[in-house]
C-alpha cells in the first residue's frame, strides 16, 4: 500500500507506532506533508536510552504530529520477558530476542488508545528488509483485524525519496528536525528494559569491530570489574521472587538483574550475524543483563528438576517458542499451546540458586539443597562414589549387558564391513 491509496480511501487521521528515532521522525514529517493528521503513540517500555520519555512527545509535535501519547507497557513487557525466561527461548540458539517480544506488547498496548481516538490506521517505521514489519504487521491482524497498516517502507514513493538512513537523516537535518546529528548516529538502536538492540550504520559492515558501540544497560565484558560476585536468585513456580534476599515484584526484579549483570557485562554485546525471516543475513549487537541472569539461573534449576525425557520435550517447546517469537507469531495458537504445554514444569521450578559473575560470564555457585528449599529436585545421592543412596552397583550388571547385545551386533555386521 502507498500513501495515495490511504487517501483514496478518505484516511485524514493516522497513528503511528513511534520511538522517537530517526525513522519516526521521518515519517512523521513526511505524512504530514502528505496532508496526513499525524497522531503519535509511544509505549513506555522502560527505555534505556530515554532519560525522559516526555521529551519523545516533544520531538514528535516538533516533527509535525498533531498530538503525541506515552502509554504505560513496563508491567506487560515484564510478564512477556518472564515467559520468554520460562521457556528459555532464545534465537538460533544464541540471544535472547527482546526486541522480537515487545512488538506484540507495543501493539497490544497501542490499540485500544487508537480505538478510542477513532484511528483507523497505524504506520511504523520498520523496514521492508527486516523482521519488525512482520511482528508489527501480524500483532495488528491478530488482535484487530479491522486496522489498517501502512508502512512507508513498502511505499514505492517513500522508498523513492528514501533509499537509506543517510537520505533520512539528510532529509531531518534539511528541515530541522530534532534528531542525533548524521556524524554521531554510527548505528541504530531499539530499547526496550528487556535489553537492546543495535543495528544498521556502520555496523553492517563486519570488517568493522562492533567496539565502537557504547553499551546503553552496563558494560564490554573486558572493562567489568576484575572481582567475581555471587548473586542468589529464589524461584517460587517458575517466577523469581528475590535477589540476595531481597523481595521484588517481577519489575524490580529486572531492573536489580539489570543494574548487578550490567556491571559484570552480563549479556553485553553478543554478537550475532542471523537469518532473518524474509531470507537475509544481518548483524546486530545485542544486550540483556537481566535476560542473560535470570535466564542462567533459571536453566540450572531446570536441570534439578528435568528428568531426561522432560528436559528432551522441553528444549522441542523452546525451539518452537524461539521461532514463533522471532518470526512474530506470539500471539497466535501454536505459541499459546506451547507455553501452555510448559506450565506443569513452571510449577515445578522452586528453588534458590547462586551464581557467580565475572566478565561476561555467568557460573553456577551453589544450591539450596534440601526439600524445603527445592522441593521438586531429582538431584538425590544415588549417584554418589561414596556408599550411600538406593541404587546398587551390582543391578547395574544386567542393564549394561542389555546395551551390550546391540554394541555387539553393530560391531559383528556393520562396523566391521
């Protein structure tokens, strides 16, 4: 769709999915010089980069906006990330993908206040080469089917206009709007509280080391502290409800993982060249100090509790819910049967773990192991080189001579032609 056939269809006033950034500015500008009613919506994610979330409804009336809204999102967002967490869904095996989850959150969050201005059409800024379009696009179909998308990168005549970031900001500095200055926006950046997302600028270029980025929730794991330390985070069904003892509600808990993982460089800077879901490779540089701590405590206290054939059903759940997230089916059936499906090992994940911190790195310590602390452990001392537990040595003879018939037969009829 291009902006002419939103008028042929009698579109005045439009909403748009803002951050405040480069892109936002844009279009922004750009709508309204179109004749477009420009109506702004920013979800309050607890971003990192915004000191002041009200200066992004200033930036967005300066750029030409009518109005502009900050809505509240930092208690949904925190419920998406537990479940991300939960299902330790992290993409190509790699990085938690928390630019992946808050879209839908965005969108849940921005819809009803769109409803209730009568705007019937939401735009956004993402780009026609990436993944944010779809996550945008399908959050919108999924919860209204009714709204209309229009993104100026799948516009002909904006694309026209805009090839690339550096027309975009040329065109904002041409006409004074309130952007970073094109010499200081080396690479662009998402934020959210989950964790960051940098891409795009010179960082497409992978002959260029990524230090150039300055991590926005904490530090390179190279300038962290040269001193370990030891943080205790307690479980109760599958959410963390303290850290070193200290109880929380689920924002403060994120927010202290943040702040200690940050200082560590906890989940700062991994850096991943991915498959996109339209076909591509891109590089970006990501941050998730809480994701990365939490997500670490939370993985060993799985293995307490997992018996191998729950944990071989819970990593086929994982992939799935990875995928489902990354390509911005979140809020379709397959994603809500999947964590449905994960709910009996979430109940079942009660405990306190600490781990240590050191450079980058999360390490497990030590854990509460007692059945008043972890009730559900399968972790027992039948495993011991010292006597003690149930199991017996000597039980052992039958089942190996069992394995054996088959190693046996392998080696008589294959292995050795």
């Amino acid at each position: 769709m291009n902006w002419r056939e939103l008028q042929k269809k009698d579109v005045k006033l439009v909403g748009g999915a803002v951050s405040g950034g480069l892109d936002s500015c844009t279009v922004t500008h750009w709508l309204k010089s179109k004749g477009f009613r420009v109506q702004g919506f920013t979800v309050d994610l607890g971003q990192p980069d915004e000191e002041n979330l009200d200066a992004i409804t200033d930036r967005m009336k300066a750029c030409g906006a009518e109005d502009s809204f900050i809505i509240p999102g930092r208690g949904p967002l925190a419920d998406a990330g537990l479940k991300v967490i939960q299902s330790q869904a992290r993409y190509e095996g790699g990085y938690w993908n928390t630019t992946g989850i808050a879209r839908p959150v965005t969108v849940d969050a921005i819809l009803p206040e769109m409803a209730e201005r009568d705007v019937e059409t939401l735009f956004h800024g993402a780009t026609g080469r990436g993944n944010d379009q779809v996550r945008f696009q399908l959050a919108t179909n999924m919860l209204n089917p009714e709204m209309e998308v229009y993104a100026p990168w799948r516009d002909p005549e904006f694309i026209a206009e805009f090839p690339g970031r550096q027309q975009m900001l040329d065109y904002c500095e041409a006409n004074g709007l309130p952007i970073r200055p094109a010499r200081e926006s080396r690479y662009s950046t998402d934020a959210n509280f989950l964790g960051l997302t940098h891409e795009a600028g010179d960082l497409e270029d992978v002959t260029i080391s990524p230090t150039f980025v300055e991590p926005g929730m904490g530090v390179w794991p190279w300038d962290a502290p040269n001193q370990t330390q030891v943080v205790t985070i307690r479980w109760e069904q599958g959410v963390p409800v303290a850290i070193d003892g200290q109880q929380l509600d689920l924002e403060g808990i994120f927010n202290t993982a943040n702040s200690v993982g940050g200082k560590h460089g906890v989940g700062i800077g991994d850096h991943v060249v991915e498959n996109r879901f339209v076909g591509v490779k891109s590089r970006g540089i990501y941050e998730a100090p809480a994701m990365e701590l939490l997500g670490s405590s939370y993985e060993f206290l799985l293995q307490f509790v997992l018996d191998r054939r729950a944990r071989e059903f819970f990593d086929y759940v994982s992939s799935v819910i990875s995928l489902q997230i990354y390509q911005g089916y979140w809020l379709d059936l397959a994603t809500r049967s999947a964590l449905a499906a994960l709910e009996p090992i979430t109940r079942l994940v009660t405990g306190a773990i600490s781990v240590r911190l050191y450079k980058g790195k999360v390490y497990f310590d030590t854990a509460e192991d007692t059945p008043e602390a972890m009730p559900h452990s399968l972790y027992t001392d039948d495993s011991s080189m010292e006597a003690m537990g149930t199991y017996d040595h000597t039980d052992a003879e039958g089942f190996v001579k069992v394995l054996g018939i088959s190693a046996k037969n392998l080696a008589s009829r294959q292995l050795g032609s």
